[in-house]
C-alpha cells in the first residue's frame, strides 16, 4: 500500500500530453483504440485530475525519454525502470508495477520439425568436438615422436627416411589411423610394437570417453536446449531493445549484444535465427509467449534483475506529486487491485 496523501488541487492545463511506446500488455492498440494495463491506470488517473488526455505514440523508447528531455511531453505512462542514471534525469511517480528480466528462446522442440544437416554442422563444430579434437591431436603427436624416432633406421619399417621432414608425416598418420580406427602397417622394431600396443589400447578409451562425452551433452541439448536461463548468455548473440535495463544488464554481463528500436523487430530476430535469445521485462514476453508466440518461442531460466518501475516525468515535474495522490486513492478504492489482477492475475 502507497503512503497515503491528500489530493491537491490541479494546476496544469486541462489537457495533458501523454507519450507512450507500445508495449503489450502495458500499451496496446485494438480495433483503433489504446489498452493496456498502463492505459487503463492512467485512465483511472486522469479521471481523478479532472484532465483530458492527448496520446502521442513515440516510434520506440529512446524516443520516448527524449520527449520527456525537451519536455515536449508530459509524461510517459508505460511505466519504465527506476535506475540510479534515470532517476538523476527525471522524475518518477510511486511504483506502478515491479518486475524483473527474462530470457526468451525459439522453441525447436516441435514434433516434425527435422534438420539433419544443420544438427550435424552444429555437433561437428560444437565446444566438445573441438575440445576432444586439440586433445586428440596433441596426444597424436607423442607416439607419432617415439615410433619415427625407433623406426627411422629400419629398412622394412613403417618409416622408411631417416629424415624428420617428411618421415613425421608417415609417424602421424600411422598414429592417427592406430587411434581412430586400425593401423594399416605394424612397427618391426620390438620397443616400436610396445609403443604400437600401448597406443591402441589408449585409442580404445580416447574414443570411448569421446562417445559418452559427446552422447550426453547431445541428450542435455535435446532435452534443454543450448540457452536454458541468464547464466548462459555470455558469448551468446542476444537480443534486446535499445536504451533499456536489458540492454545495460547484457552488456555488463558479456552477451553478444544485438539491440533493436521496436519489440516486434526482437521477436522477428528470435523467429529468424538472427539471434540465439532476447532478453526484455519479463511480462512482455510472458505475454507474447502465452498469446502470438505460443508454440513458437518459450521462455528458459527464471527472472532476474527484479526492480520497481513508474510513471516517468521531466525533472522537477509538479505533476508528480498529484499522480501519486491519484495512485494512493487507486490502491485504496481497490481499483488498482482490480486492473492489477486483470492483466497479470492476482499479485
């Protein structure tokens, strides 16, 4: 409950010019007309003021805060994020609405849905394959030495010049064929077949381990998917809108950030593989996701980065003062308690 205060009398013109950025479910448009969870609290505001409202949809959210900078506008009612930088810079209303971040995937899960070249591209050139593969490779290279340097000199060995160029060539590809498969030639000299032996009952454990390593991640993939929640998003390409909380909290965090001016332009980012995630306030996706989105996209890991957000004015505003008295009496009449419950369900 709000800090109650008494209404004063209003003394800004009658009719307010209030910019808005479409937001679903905060601000929506539906056969012409604006709703929204914000629309709707502003209505019930503005009602209490006694004032009439002039909408200006801004294109996105930096355009947004620049009206409210050149007070072009009065202020912005889709509720943003406090944050210590914004808060030097304009003033806010008693918090609106809290809530915090999440990380929204493309859902691939879909039964039918096939792509046998593009899961194998993906495997061959995933972070275990080249792992086990450095690994490999440098685990060739000390048999490949000891085998070349015994059989260098024998007339019927498998290496047949005493020279290390391009006699270590032969060395490696007999211990690349020993490890993956079977060696083509055994070494003649006894220390060499010691050497062979030893190697190829490494091969059978390299490629072992190998095979559990890569079924499991493979089985973890299938059943989780590369991005399950925020703890994996360094490194990854992700998505978010411009001049925002996400957009701060992506790049503080090491994400590929790719940053979009619109919601709609992220989700068709998401859909179009341009991105691996999106990252944006929590209710927005949920409600994308649950509504158009349902099928397509889902979301993975829990919220994050959970803060208050309100309604946003130009510094030293002396509308603020009377909102917050309109808000005090919403929040006792039970009208805020009901639109609240409306749009998200019960608090």
């Amino acid at each position: 409950m709000l800090p109650g205060l008494s209404l004063p009398a209003f003394s800004q013109p009658p009719t307010l010019r209030v910019e808005l950025f479409k937001v679903p479910p905060f601000v929506m448009e539906r056969d012409g007309e604006l709703t929204g969870f914000s629309v709707e609290l502003w209505r019930q505001i503005a009602e209490r003021l006694k004032v009439t409202t002039d909408y200006h949809i801004a294109s996105d959210v930096t355009a947004a805060l620049n009206a409210l900078r050149a007070r072009t506008a009065d202020l912005l009612i889709p509720g943003i994020y406090i944050t210590v930088e914004r808060d030097r810079e304009f003033d806010f209303s008693y918090m609106i609405w809290e809530g915090g971040q999440q990380v929204m995937v493309q859902d691939t899960r879909k039964a039918g849905v096939a792509r046998p070249l593009e899961d194998f591209v993906d495997l061959l050139f995933s972070r275990t394959s080249l792992a086990w593969l450095g690994i490999a490779l440098a685990f060739m290279l000390i048999p490949a030495h000891l085998v070349w340097f015994i059989e260098r000199r024998h007339k019927e060995g498998i290496i047949q010049t005493e020279r290390y160029w391009p006699g270590i060539f032969h060395a490696i590809h007999w211990s690349a064929t020993t490890l993956l498969t079977q060696a083509e030639q055994a070494p003649r000299r006894p220390l060499a077949r010691v050497v062979s032996f030893l190697w190829m009952f490494t091969g059978i454990v390299f490629v072992a381990l190998y095979t559990a390593q890569l079924t499991a991640d493979i089985t973890v993939g299938q059943i989780q998917g590369a991005i399950n929640g925020p703890q994996d998003l360094p490194g990854k390409r992700v998505g978010t809108i411009k001049d925002t909380v996400s957009a701060d909290y992506l790049r503080a965090h090491n994400a590929a950030l790719q940053e979009y001016t619109r919601p709609d332009e992220l989700i068709a980012a998401l859909l179009n593989k341009q991105v691996d995630a999106i990252v944006f306030s929590a209710a927005p996706l949920i409600y994308y996701a649950t509504h158009e989105g349902k099928g397509l996209v889902r979301l993975v890991g829990p919220e994050f980065d959970k803060r208050e957000a309100a309604i946003a004015f130009p510094s030293d505003s002396p509308l603020r003062r009377q909102v917050n008295s309109a808000l005090v009496a919403l929040q006792e009449d039970g009208t805020y308690g009901r639109l609240y419950s409306k749009w998200f369900g019960s608090p």
